[in-house]
C-alpha cells in the first residue's frame, strides 16, 4: 500500500460494556462495514438483554468515502430512550455522529459501551512507544472509573434496599 493511501475496509472496532447487562463484556465483528445493536438477537449484529434498550436501537457504520476519509459513525434508529455519545445530548434518529477511539456510548440509561478503534497503520507508525502506553493508560482508568461510578451507584442501590427492609422490620 503507497504511504498515504487509504486503508482496505474498515479499521478494527470493538465496544466494551461499562455499565448495564454483563460489564466488562467486549464485542467485536472483524471485516464488518456495520454493526446494529439492540435488545433482540433477530437483525442486530450484538444484542444486549435489557429493558432500556430498543429491539432496534443503534447502528456504527464504516464510511470510506472521500468526504468522511475512512471513520465510523454512530446512528440512533428511533430508539425509544436515547442514543448519546460522550454524555451529549441525545443523538437525533439517522444523524450521523463521528466516532473516535475511547468515544462512550450510551444505549438509553443504564447501558455504557466504549469505543475502541485500531489505529491506522500510518498512525500507530507515527506514535512513539511512550505515547502508545499513555493512549493505553488513559483508556485503562476511564474505563475503571465508569466501572467505579457503576459499582457506586450498585452498592448505594443495594444499600437503599436494604435499608428499607430494615425500617420495615422496625416499623412492625
């Protein structure tokens, strides 16, 4: 390939769940321009089992033509509770939003999945070792504190519960 050209296909993506159904779970699908994600199994390429997720929910396209460069893209397919990048706004059904290495995803709620995109072969040449360590130790800790605030959040949860429970003992 002549330094400069566009890669052949997609660039390697792959979506970490932080919060909601199974965290800690990746997902992946190699060699794929198009990855649909939802509650049901039937027509999404993932399918994670949760309430606050439409059947239908989201879709990342690869977008290899001249104007988009070679990126990949989030879409909201008419979710019922939301698609929002970053903690944004919610993500207007059928508008495209540009996706980045570490971008979060956030299907409704209580699901979380992060972003991660294989460097082009030109990029990762450019990066010294030290640069590459710190692009890995910056997506380690945003990682462990989205797991932290979701461990938090349980435990508080749990907490209220039991609390509840307890009063109710009292108050008998």
């Amino acid at each position: 390939m002549a330094p400069g050209a566009p890669a052949s296909g997609p660039r390697p993506l792959s979506l970490t769940i932080l919060t909601g159904p199974n965290p800690g779970e990746s997902l992946s699908k190699p060699g794929v321009s198009s990855l649909k994600i939802g509650r049901i199994k039937t027509g999404n390429t993932f399918s994670i089992k949760s309430a606050s997720i439409s059947s239908k929910h989201a879709e990342i396209l690869w977008d290899d033509s001249p104007a988009a460069g070679g990126a990949w893209f989030l879409v909201d397919l008419g979710s019922t509770n939301g698609t929002q990048l970053n903690g944004n706004s919610k993500c207007l059904e059928g508008q495209r939003y540009p996706l980045r290495d570490q971008d979060v995803i956030h299907l409704g709620p209580d699901t979380q999945l992060q972003v991660s995109i294989e460097a082009a072969e030109a990029e990762a040449a450019g990066l010294t070792v030290e640069a590459k360590l710190n692009a890995e130790a910056q997506r380690v800790a945003t990682s462990i504190q989205v797991a932290a605030a979701a461990m938090i959040a349980s435990i508080r949860e749990e907490w209220q519960l039991q609390r509840q429970d307890l009063e109710a003992l009292l108050t008998c």
